[in-house]
C-alpha cells in the first residue's frame, strides 16, 4: 500500500486525470458521443499513462523546488522518480501504438514537448507559461484527431483552454513567488502586481469572450458558462495588490473550476 501511496504522490494524483479529461472532451466533441470503440478507449488510458509520466518527470526535474514545498521524495529518490517517468511513458507509447501509427505520433510528441518544458522551457519567463498552456489546449485537438476530425467545437474550447491555463499559470507563479527564488525567474520577479493582474485579466477575458461566438448556444451551454464566467472574474478579483510571502490558492481553485465547468458548458450541445 506504501508503495502505491508513493508512485501516486510522484504522479501528482489525482491531477494526472486533469489532461486525460481534456483528451476525453476532445474526443467526444469530434464524434458527438462518449468513447466506445477500442482505439479511443485504449488511447484515454495510454494518455493517462503519458500524464502521469509527465507530471513525474516534472517532478524530478523539479525536486529541489518541490522538497521546499514539503514534497521531498523526489529529492531523495530521484532515481525513483526518473524510473516512474521512464516506466510510464514506456507504457504510455505502447499502449498508443495498439491503436494506430497517427496515434503514437502524437503520442510521442505530446512527450518530447513534456519533456523540453520540464527540462529546458520551465527555466525561461513567459515561455514556460505559454508552453504549458500549449500542452494542456493540444489535448483537446489530440483528442478529436483520435476520435474523427477536428471541427469548431474543438477549436474554440482549446482556446478557451489556452487562456485558462495561462492566467493559471501565472496565478501559480505568484503563488511560488519564494520557493522559485534562487532556482528560476518567473514573471512575478520580472513584474509588479500591477501588470500581473492586467495579465491575469487578459487571459481570463480571452477565456470568457470565447462564449459569445460559440455557434450553439443552448440554455444549459449559457446557464453552465455564466457560473464559470463568475469563477473567473472572481478569480481575477481575489489577486493580491501586492505581492507577499504568504498568498492563499484560491484564485488558482476558481480558474481550475471555471475551467471545468466552462468544458461542460461546450459539452452540452454536443451531447
């Protein structure tokens, strides 16, 4: 039981779920129905695998930083770490290539795009935003290549996507102001609270105008995107006015669950 306390503590469980649910909302976008057949069905669980590997390797790249958080294993077993990472993706790749040659493509460079932000792209202001973003909105489009083609639902929720997972991002930042000091420069170092507000702001503007040009707008689309809509501004509103050492994580919680409930917003007039 220790043990599978361990490898779901370096997978950030239960946050491995958070790209599996985009992958899943992609597919059933693209074919109007819930994944059934055994390609979309072994793929939601290869993608699983590839997020758990990816949120370990970030881990492991990530140690010094997360033993200041109170997450040590990672510091003192990296190796462990490494090998959860390297077993998962392994896994992960060869459950894709039970489906078909286009799944693994993207399957692997869903991968190598994990691993240069965990390795390289995390290190460097702004692009570590973007990219994360980037990763979190291509679920969407990997899910609908998987399940049939690529159509406008699709589009406009990876860019609802895209923006929430940028204005997370930096929520994050501010919120790791001081455990990231002395290992990597964020924007808030770069930034006063002023203009990371006006940035959070953007974003989440971006997320919510992506509503009033969704091409079917049905009551329980406008009733679910209104609730999420209000998480966000009230994400927006809950900033500090400036930074300090100690910033609750609520802004964060009410993106996370504006986003969630803004993607069953563009679920309902697909299902």
């Amino acid at each position: 039981m220790q043990l599978i306390w361990q490898y779901l503590r370096l997978i950030r469980f239960p946050m491995t779920f958070a790209p599996v649910g985009a992958f899943v909302v992609g597919i059933i976008q693209s074919q109007k129905r819930w994944p059934s057949s055994p390609d979309e069905l072994i793929s939601i669980v290869a993608i699983f695998f590839l997020s758990a590997g990816t949120l370990a390797y970030n881990g492991y790249e990530d140690r010094d930083i997360d033993a200041r958080k109170g997450e040590p294993f990672a510091k003192l077993h990296p190796k462990v770490a490494l090998f959860v990472a390297i077993i998962s993706f392994s896994i992960g790749t060869a459950l894709s290539r039970m489906a078909s040659v286009k799944i693994v493509l993207l399957f692997l460079f869903f991968v190598l795009a994990a691993v240069l932000y965990s390795r390289v792209c995390v290190k460097i202001p702004v692009l570590k935003n973007v990219l994360a973003a980037l990763l979190s909105a291509f679920l969407i489009l990997f899910g609908a290549t998987v399940g049939s083609s690529v159509n406008i639902f699709n589009l406009l929720t990876t860019l609802v996507i895209f923006f929430a997972i940028m204005a997370m991002e930096i929520v994050k930042d501010v919120e790791d102001i001081e455990v990231d000091r002395g290992f990597r420069i964020t924007l808030p170092h770069l930034m006063p609270m002023s203009h990371i507000r006006i940035t959070v702001a953007f974003c989440i503007t971006g997320a919510i105008s992506i509503g009033f040009i969704f091409p079917s707008r049905t009551v329980p689309f406008i009733i679910l995107y209104a609730i999420a809509s209000a998480a966000f501004m009230m994400a927006v509103l809950r900033l500090p006015n400036r930074l300090t050492p100690e910033i609750d994580h609520v802004p964060r919680k009410l993106i996370y669950v504006g986003l969630w409930i803004g993607l069953m917003a563009f679920l309902a007039p697909v299902l």
